[in-house]
C-alpha cells in the first residue's frame, strides 16, 4: 500500500476547499515535490494541471522537503521553530509557494464536521477538539518543563546557562593566570 495516497487525498481535500491555493501551484504543473521524516518511507507527490496532488512518479523531484527529528519539537514552539527546523532544497519558487500555502492554507474542521453532524454539534465537537488538543500541549510543555527542572536542580544532569558561563569565565581567568605565570617563569630562567 502507498502512503502517498490518503496524503494526497486529504491535501487535495485542503486545496479543493481553497480555490487560490490550487491556482497557485499551477504553474507548478508536472514537478515532483517530495516530502521525507526519516525513518518513514518519503511521500511524493507531482502537481496536476489542475492545481492539486497526485502520487508522485520516479522522476526526480523538483523540491525535497525534510523534516528533521527536531520538528516535533519545534512545531510545539510554534511556526518559526517548525520553518527553521525544516530543510528545502530544490526550486525556490515551488519552495516559497509550498511554505506560503503552509502559513495562510487551513483546514476547516468544523465545516467538514457539520456536514455530518449539523452546524451546533460541529461547532460543540471542534471547540471540545481545540481543547483537548491545547491540553495535551500543556502537558507537553509541562512535562519537559518538569523533566528539565529534574535534570538541572536534582540530578545536575544540566547546567544552567548561568553556572555555564561563570565557568567559562572563571576557566578565562585561570587561563590568564596560567599564562602570566608561565611569562614570570621564563624571565626567572632567562
């Protein structure tokens, strides 16, 4: 089974909902966009004629997008960390219109979900969504505040960047001294 085609489907669905989005990646028709996650398989996808995804081919891909084991982490952060942790290389100008569509192309959950659900529920059940997702963020956050407390009073698994610096001038100053000495020596012997 391809792993390319549900992502293509649920991008597509995104795109077909914004009808600016797709104009956009027109003249981008035929070029091989290729995302990659290590260790998971690398998702290609090509540009239609039309503006959307499909599979990609075995063509070389026109822009490689890498997301490195740090964007997790830095999506957690928010949108600058996630930019900064992800690696582009290929066409600029795919480039700049794919980061642009992930900065303003959003998904609207509580139009897909009143669909089905009617427009009360909908609005009930995303608002409840927002919040457990915004909870688990919290504890996200919490959890490696907690553990990063752990590892620097604790354990001292850590240093405080405080501590570290002190150090290091205090490493300074004991190098200074090192040499200043090794000078009065040399002049003794002389």
């Amino acid at each position: 089974m391809q792993f390319e085609s549900p992502f293509a489907a649920a991008l597509n669905h995104l795109l077909d909902s914004e009808p600016w989005a797709r104009e956009r990646l027109l003249p981008f028709a035929s070029e091989i966009l290729e995302l990659r996650a290590p260790p998971l398989p690398a998702l290609r996808f090509a540009v239609t004629t039309d503006g959307r995804l499909a599979p990609g081919t075995e063509a070389a891909a026109s822009l490689v997008i890498t997301f490195g084991p740090g964007t997790l982490a830095a999506a957690m952060k928010g949108e600058d960390h996630l930019l900064r942790s992800i690696d582009v290389a290929g066409n600029a100008r795919l480039a700049s219109e794919v980061m642009f569509l992930v900065r303003h192309l959003r998904w609207d959950a509580e139009e897909d979900v009143s669909k089905f659900a009617g427009d009360a529920a909908a609005h009930r059940l995303v608002a409840m969504a927002k919040g457990v997702a915004a909870w688990h963020a919290d504890a996200a956050r919490r959890l490696a505040e907690g553990f990063f407390e752990y590892a620097t009073e604790e354990k001292r698994l850590l240093v405080k960047r405080g501590e570290l610096e002190g150090l290091a001038a205090a490493h300074a100053r004991l190098r200074d001294g090192l040499e200043r000495l090794e000078k009065r020596i040399d002049r003794l012997g002389a």
